[in-house]
C-alpha cells in the first residue's frame, strides 16, 4: 500500500497527487514513468513522474480525470492508499551536452515537459518552454515553468495567451535561433505536428510516448511503437523516441483500442457514484 | 498389479460447457482411481522415468506409496526433487519426459506419472499442517522474480536456514504461473498456496519491485546487503514475425492477452481491466501459449478460434493433452499453414489473416522437417483478431542495468550449469538463461542454484 501525501487541483479536470515511495522518489529521474493500480481490482495504468521530494519521500503524479481509473483516483485523499505503485520504468530523457533547448508541452502533457525543462534549467541550459491548452481553464503550471524558463502560453480558443496550437510559437523560435533539441510532450497529434513544425529545421526533436501498457516492465509487448519502420517498445525501449522516426497515425489508432470499454466503464462508474451519492 | 493397458481416465468436464467458462478443466484422480493407476506400475528396475525427468523424482518410489494409500510419503518422495509439485503434474509434458520412457508405453499406455503426481500434490495441498519455520543461519540472499526459478531457489534456501526476500515486479506472485497459464489449466489458488508455503518458511515477498531500476543488482549486494543473488527474471518481450499489419488494432501478442485474462482477470465482469473480444480469433503459433490464448478466446466467447501452424499436428510444441483439450473445446486446428499478411480495413483493424499452404521438406537443424511453402496457396482467413504466440526474446532491463554480467548472443544470462553468472555472487536460472522453455526445467534450475549458492556463501566463512 502507498499512501498519499498531498492532492491538489490543478484545474477542473487535473489533478495532482504526491505518493509517500521513498526508493521511487530516489531513483526516478526526468522521463520515466511509474504504474499505479488504485485498489485489488483495479488496472495498472502508467503514468509519467512530474516530480520527486527525496526529503519526504514522495513522487508526484500528475492526471487528467478522464476513464474509470483516473474517476477513482481521484476520489482518494491525503491519507488514503493506492494498491500498488511500480517505478521507476522506462529509460530517462537524455539530456546531456544539450545547452539550448524548447520544451513543449500539451495540456495534461506539460505535467510531464515540466521536469524536463527543470532538468535541462539545472543543468545549466538555456531552456524555452511553449505549453499549450484548450482554454484557460485548462492552464496548469505556468508558475512552475516560468521558474525555469521563457515561456509562450497558447489557447485554442484564444482566451489565455497566444491564440492557437503550440506549433506557432516554436515555428517562431525555431525561425529566430538555433536550439540543441525540441522535446514535445502532449497529446500524440501535438507531438506528430510538432514533428512536421521542426523538420525543415533540421533541430533534434524528441517525443515521449505513452501507449497503453500492462506489466511496464518488458514482458506484454503491447506498448509496441513503430520507430523508424522498425517494432519498439516504449515501456523498455522508450518511451522517448526520434520524433521525426515515429509512425503518430497507428500509435493514435492502437491509443484508441479501448474506446469502447473505456465510455462503458466511464459510464458504469458514475452511475455507481450517483448511487452512492443518494 | 494392474494390467489395464490403458490410462485410468481422467474426470474432466464436459467440453462444450467447460469453454465457457474459466474452471479447471481436469478435475484429479480419486484416491482409489490413484491406488490403481499406480498398481500399472512395474516398478521395473532400470527406471527409465526417473532419466526422463528433468529433476529425477524417484517416481517408482512414489508410486508406490500411493499403491500402498500412504498418500503423504508420496508428496514427500516428491518433494525431495520438486518444489512445485502440484503445478509440474498440471503442466509438464509428460509424454515427452517420464512417461515418454514407461515400459508400459511399449503396449498401451504408460503408467500416468503426471496425474499421480498431481494427486498426491493436492492431497498434501489440502491435507498439509502449517510448515514449520526454520531455523535462520543469519545470511541473506536477494532472489529475482517469483515465477517458478525464484519460487523454487526461495524455498530451497530457506529451507537451509537462510533469510530470503524476493523481489517481483509485479503485483502478485508466482510469476508466469499468474500471468500467463490460465486458471482453466492451473488454478491460482494452487500457486498462492505454494507462495504461502514459501511465507511459511520464512521467505519474504517484495511486490511491485523491478529490479534494474528500484534497485539495481549491484546495489542489492552493496547497500541492501543481500550476500548472494539470484536472477530468475523469466522470458521477456514477446516475438513477433515481422508482417504487414502486426501493429493493427485487435493484434496481441499472446503475453499481453493472456496478462489481461490471468492475472488481470478481465474475463471478470467486475474487472477494470479491458480485453478485446474478437468474434473470429487466429492464433499463431503451436505451443501451449498459443493454446492458451486460443481456448482463452473460446471462453470470452468467440465463435471461430484457430490455431495456425506451420507445422504439422505431430510437431506441434505443446503439450499432448492440451491439443486434445483444445479440439475438444471447437478450436480448429489449421496445420501447415502459414500467415504472410494480417489484412486490415481502413481504420487499420484487423480483417482477415493472409497465409499460405506449406508441406514438410528436409529436416532442418532441429531434426524436424522444414515447412515449405506451397505455390499459389494463398488463402485468407477473416478475424478481428490475431494473437501471436511465437515465443519471448530476453528482457533487456538487468542486462543494460548490470556491469559485467555477461549474455549469450541472443541476449540471455550466461550461467554454468550451476547457475554461476560471471559475476561473483550472481546466480542466475530459468527462462532468463535459457530462453522460453518449460515450468520444471525453471524449478530445477532454482533449485541448482540454491545449493551453489549455498556452497558460495559456506565457502565465504
């Protein structure tokens, strides 16, 4: 069992929680990844590590409220427990000998960009970030970006920042400078046109990919990304990829596998919860 | 003495209800069915079974307690080269090890070395007191993953007095025994008792522990202080062969599908689990994963399952009794088949699997003969689902996270045939050393090891 330390609203949607796991807070570094598994029946879903406290012992989780699993997360309190907690997985991000670079983030997605960016500031680089939501809303951690770099905030809708996706600001900064690399992290149709924004530039762009996953440790094979025409798995291979190497339309078709389960869970669940809300 | 030639049949249920369902198919000896099948024994003096099995359990002598009603004095015969019993009588292949050697097999049946040896495991499951726990010799050993090599090292070592803690990454125990054969063949209560036996004996089970990233292997010794470690790691990732259309929606690797039914338990009405069920279901691959997966995709319900398989039915890798299970349960066998394409629709889902017609050759290195392929033997197969199950290659994670622990070429731990690893105090058995093979092989290679491990920390002092 793994307590929760801390819970806050990011906005209406996301949440963030801090999980007491001091060996995971230790060892987790930028772009890795944990499982979780809310109770005894419950599935494991992984969920990428936006942060860690080594003093308390707690690594930060970071969700966006959006199926059956995510609903019950939710629902649990500081002082509550989650069955189990898996990490850290995956290969961290490489940033090594990077001095310049852009980090964007997607909505939920900026969770993830942020220990990049903060990773890449304490190392001493130049770091820009573009975070993008749908509206304003939806905007979370700004305040934590803007403590480790430049940042260009858009909406969709044009109610907060820049009007427009995240490709519009980093075409711009790509135009003006010369940056080591682009790390995008978002939704997978951010990160495909991210990838189609910085290839005439030539500019290293990395993707971190997240597909449904079971184990998260090598063993299922259902994370397979295809890289480079060639079978991968993001669980042990990734999940950062060359961005420019990813086939995005069948990694967003296999995201989709599930739909249907998915709305029929969702919908199980909250019937469940205006039962016991009676 | 019995001379029936024949087996004494085995209870099983009923094929067309039991596929539909997940209960435990075959249901175990009586013990009088079990006194007399053990009477067919002739207790012949070279005992050839004994060389057949992997572990040399004195079957004979076994036997014949159990031809004597002394049920118990079985399981302890067995005991003293298994730790799995009741787990090797549900899925040893049999027919290839002990039995295969059985003088009676020259006219008739051999003597059924594996039901009595599941017979006199359940007796013991469900007739045993509590183990007594023994006493700690103070050294401790770190041991890898709780399938069927880390479960039976564990046991092994704490039965000799040492303190064990095992580290499994997922969040139950018992390996591929949970997550990957499914209740119908063997039970999961079977497999959390012999954990609670191991609990019993003092061995302590870390869940949700991947080692190479919590802790590396190095740090196991150096600051969690274990003297010894034993890396049972298992198989890894899943193999596929490389066609069109294996990353469409509604393709799986028999692993991934078979975790979702098994250790997720999403065939549970209740389960958060999702599986995909498919109405029409190909399955590639002949062993007793690919049968697994199929007769799993019987019961959630599919109307169509097929097995296809390059070979033909003589080859077939799995068990013997799991391809008659399998035909019984309607799974269609489509032999000497091979696919070349898995065709999918606009929205890349799966449609139909393209295969060809193959016909025997030459033998090749293995000693069975090559599947070639038919000319103009193209044929499809309409699915909305295709499960690949061809095997595992080695998982990368303690290669990359261990200096100096050597691999083979194909990437598994190099070990001696002790378990030695080329570093000093690593111990390595099972899949993780030999690739995909079989629960009895793992077992007897952690039970190997647990004793050079044993020698390794005595010589230490």
């Amino acid at each position: 069992m793994f307590r929760i330390l801390k819970r806050r609203e990011l906005n209406k949607s996301v949440t963030l929680i801090e999980i007491e796991a001091p060996q995971i807070a230790k060892k987790a570094l930028a772009g890795q990844f944990v499982i979780l598994r809310t109770d005894e029946r419950g599935e494991r879903i992984p969920l990428t590590v936006a942060g860690t406290d080594q003093g308390r012992g707690a690594v930060c989780v970071i969700f966006q409220v959006v199926g059956a699993t995510t609903m019950s997360l939710d629902r649990k309190r500081e002082g509550d427990t989650i069955a189990d907690l898996v990490g850290p997985l995956g290969n961290p991000t490489e940033l090594d000998g990077i001095k310049k670079a852009i980090v964007v983030g997607g909505g939920v997605g900026c969770a993830i960009a942020l220990p990049v960016a903060r990773r890449l500031h304490e190392l001493g680089a130049d770091v820009r970030s573009v975070i993008g939501f749908r509206t304003r809303g939806a905007v979370i951690l700004e305040e934590e970006f803007r403590a480790c770099s430049d940042v260009s905030v858009t909406t969709d809708d044009g109610s907060y920042g820049e009007t427009g996706n995240v490709c519009i600001p980093l075409k711009r900064l790509l135009e003006r400078e010369k940056f080591d690399a682009v790390y995008a992290i978002g939704p997978l149709v951010m990160m495909k046109f991210v990838a189609l924004t910085t290839k005439p530039y030539g500019v290293k762009t990395v993707a971190s990919m997240n597909p449904i996953m079971i184990d998260g440790t090598g063993m299922c094979g259902c994370c397979r990304v295809t890289v480079d025409g060639e079978m991968k798995f993001a669980c042990v291979d990734g999940p950062d990829f060359d961005a420019q190497k990813i086939d995005f339309d069948e990694a967003i078709g296999r995201n989709r596998s599930y739909l249907a389960f998915e709305a029929e869970a969702r919908e199980k669940h909250c019937n469940l919860y205006k039962k016991e809300g009676n | 003495m019995d001379l029936r030639t024949t087996k004494y049949p085995m209870p099983v249920r009923d094929p067309l209800v039991r596929n539909r369902d997940f209960e435990e198919v075959s249901l175990g000896y009586d013990g009088e069915t079990a006194r007399h099948e053990a009477q067919r024994c002739l207790h012949c003096k070279a005992h050839p079974c004994v060389d057949g099995c992997p572990v040399s359990v004195m079957i004979p002598d076994f036997i014949a307690k159990i031809a004597e009603g002394d049920f118990e004095g079985a399981y302890r015969i067995i005991g003293e080269s298994s730790s799995l019993p009741a787990v090797c009588g549900r899925v040893c292949p049999q027919e290839r090890q002990c039995e295969k050697f059985c003088v009676r097999g020259v006219k008739g049946e051999p003597v059924g070395i594996g039901r009595l040896e599941r017979f006199a495991a359940d007796y013991h499951l469900s007739h045993s007191e509590k183990t007594d726990r023994p006493v700690s010799n103070g050294h401790r050993v770190a041991v890898v993953g709780s399938g069927p090599a880390g479960l039976a090292c564990a046991g092994e070592l704490a039965k000799r007095g040492y303190e064990v803690t095992v580290f499994e990454a997922l969040h139950t125990a018992g390996g591929v025994l949970v997550y990957g054969i499914p209740e119908f063949r063997l039970p999961k209560e079977i497999v959390r008792r012999e954990v609670e036996h191991l609990l019993g004996l003092g061995v302590k089970i870390e869940m949700d522990s991947v080692i190479g990233r919590l802790y590396t292997v190095e740090e196991l010794k150096r600051e969690l202080g274990f003297e010894a470690v034993f890396l049972g790691t298992g198989a890894g990732l899943p193999r596929f062969m490389g066609i069109k259309g294996e990353n469409a929606k509604g393709v799986f690797s028999a692993n991934e599908y078979l975790t979702r039914a098994n250790l997720m338990k999403a065939y549970e009405a209740d389960s958060a689990t999702p599986i995909y069920r498919g109405k029409r279901v190909a399955v590639v691959g002949g062993g007793n994963v690919a049968m697994d997966a199929a007769r799993t995709a019987k019961r959630l319900g599919a109307e169509k399952v097929f097995i296809v398989y390059r070979r033909s039915r003589e080859e077939l890798p799995a068990r013997r009794e799991e391809v008659e299970h399998a035909v019984e349960e309607e799974i269609e066998l489509q032999l000497l088949t091979n696919p070349v394409e898995i065709v999918t629709d606009g929205d890349n889902n799966v449609v139909a699997l393209e295969c060809v017609r193959m016909e025997l050759g030459e033998p090749d290195e293995s000693g069975r003969r090559r599947p070639v392929v038919k000319e103009g033997s193209e044929f499809r197969i309409e699915a909305d689902c295709v499960i690949m199950a061809l095997g595992t290659s080695p998982n990368p994670l303690i290669k990359q996270t261990t200096a100096g622990l050597l691999t083979k070429p194909r990437g598994e731990i190099a070990a001696d045939e002790n378990g030695k690893t080329s570093l000093e105090g690593v111990f390595a058995g099972g899949d993780a050393v030999t690739g995909s093979a079989t629960v009895i092989l793992a077992m007897g290679a952690g039970k190997v090891a647990a004793r050079a491990i044993d020698e390794f920390i005595a010589g230490k002092e």
